[in-house]
C-alpha cells in the first residue's frame, strides 16, 4: 500500500503505465477509485497517478483547517516527490479547483490541464446540497441512503432512467473500503466552500480544456465562463451528460482527453475555440 508523506500527511498513490505522466485529480468526497472507469485505456497511453486527497480514501485526514491551495501544494509535493516532468493535469470538480490553482500558480511545471465539471465559486444551490448530506453523515444515516439521495445531483436523466445503472452506482459506492469520515467530508467542504477564483482565473495561460456535461445541475454555471476568459481555452459540451461524463461515457471521455493531451491518432472532436 504505497504512501508518501507529503506536507505533514501521509497519502496514499498509485502510479499506472508509461508514457507521458498524467495526474488526475479527484473531487469532493471521491478518492482514486473514482478513476476505475477510465484508468484502463488511460495507462496504455500515459504514466497516470492517482491518489486520495487528505481527509479521503486511505491517505491521513488530518484535523485542521483545509483549503483547495492547500491541497494544490499537496499535488504540486507529490508529483515533485515521485519525479513527475511537466505532467499534464485532469481535475474533477473540486479537483479541477485544484487543477485551477495549479494552472494559475505553478503552470511552468505542467504541460495542459483538463477542468472537467468544475466552478468558479460553488453555487448557493449545491453548497444547501453538500451541507444536507453532511448532516446526514453526522446523523448515522446508511451510506446506502445516502448514496442514493446523491443520485439526482451526480447522474443524468438518462442515466437515472436504468434501475440497472442504478443499483450499479450504489453498489459501486458501498463496496469502497474506505468511505469518508465525517471529519473528512467536513475538512474537504470547508476547502470547497472558501474556493474563489473569480479574481485570478482568467489569467490562467497554460493550454485548457475545459469539459461540461450539460445536465450537471451540480455545478451548472461556471464552464463556460471558463472558457471564455482563460485565452486559448477550449470547451468541449458532453449532451445529456451529468456531473460525471468519465463514468456515464469512459471511452467517449477517454477519447476526449487523450486527443487533447496529444495522442492525435485518436479522433478529432470538436473543440469549441474561445
């Protein structure tokens, strides 16, 4: 169970193929096997890390104050740690905060990010959403129940149609080992509710995709200013897709991430150019 104490913490990674490095980085309440779907066809292409924020998986959760630049310091350590050259970044949600942070922060020491169903400053509507399944967390509520509340919020009209996908997504969640502790979940949604890069975003240089379901009512808002104001950015819209397009269409999103890291033989989809 490799682990590598970064920043006071230990945290657990795991590193998968060759190639290119390639960090991914997961969101809010989510740790590194979250990426399940898409690992597979990724490390046939890149050398890809994954791991488990602090407060998450099998990584320390500390009990003190968190923020999104903290853990940008987590990553930015770890991959200095285990040697990674200008690895190129995909965030996800409050991963793509993190990814965010390092883009505008530290973009000479990575080639391209991808901010995949991120925000800008999370919404009213979805901050009321995270703090209600706090509580339920903090009530004993069965992870069962609380996974299935989340369902709305996380998947697809389509997806949410297929009783099968259903008990598939619950299933997939109670069998982590390691769910997230209450202390977890609350030092992370501290992290994710301070974040705020209405003033700093659009300075952002380094080459950006920018990936949106456009059924996410999570977070709804933020990716196409993203693309608009950081130069050069490219957008690209999955339809009919929710919060999470790397778990309702992996190989589609695999594609999508792979042609913009720069494995051309993989089709050309159609970026919107800001």
């Amino acid at each position: 169970m490799p682990k590598i104490n970064v920043n006071g913490a230990d945290l657990y990674y795991e590193l998968h193929g060759s190639g290119d490095p390639l960090i991914l980085i997961a969101g809010f309440n989510t740790d590194s096997l979250f990426w399940r779907p898409i690992l597979p066809l990724l490390q046939k292409h890149f050398r890809v890390l994954v791991f488990d924020h602090r407060g998450a998986g099998k990584s320390d959760c500390p009990d003190i104050p968190y923020s999104i630049e903290m853990l940008a310091q987590d990553v930015l350590k770890l991959s200095d740690l285990l040697d990674l050259k200008r690895p190129h970044v995909l965030g996800h949600s409050m991963g793509g905060c993190v990814a965010q942070m390092l883009a505008y922060q530290h973009f000479e020491l990575f080639d391209r990010f991808a901010i995949c169903n991120s925000f800008i400053k999370f919404n009213p509507i979805s901050t009321h959403v995270v703090k209600f399944l706090f509580h339920l967390l903090q009530e004993g509520i069965s992870l069962r129940n609380r996974i299935e509340g989340s369902l709305p919020w996380i998947f697809s009209t389509d997806f949410l149609q297929s009783p099968h996908k259903i008990e598939g997504a619950i299933n997939h969640g109670l069998k982590n080992p390691h769910p997230i502790t209450l202390t977890g979940y609350k030092r992370q949604l501290e992290a994710l509710l301070g974040f705020d890069s209405n003033e700093w975003f659009h300075q952002i240089e380094a080459p950006t995709l920018i990936i949106n379901g456009m059924e996410d009512i999570l977070c709804p808002y933020d990716s196409e200013k993203l693309a608009k104001r950081i130069r050069g950015a490219k957008l690209f819209n999955f339809p009919h897709m929710g919060h999470v397009p790397m778990i309702e269409e992996p190989k589609e999103f695999s594609r999508l991430v792979m042609h913009f890291f720069g494995m051309h033989d993989y089709p050309t989809f159609s970026l919107h150019q800001n």
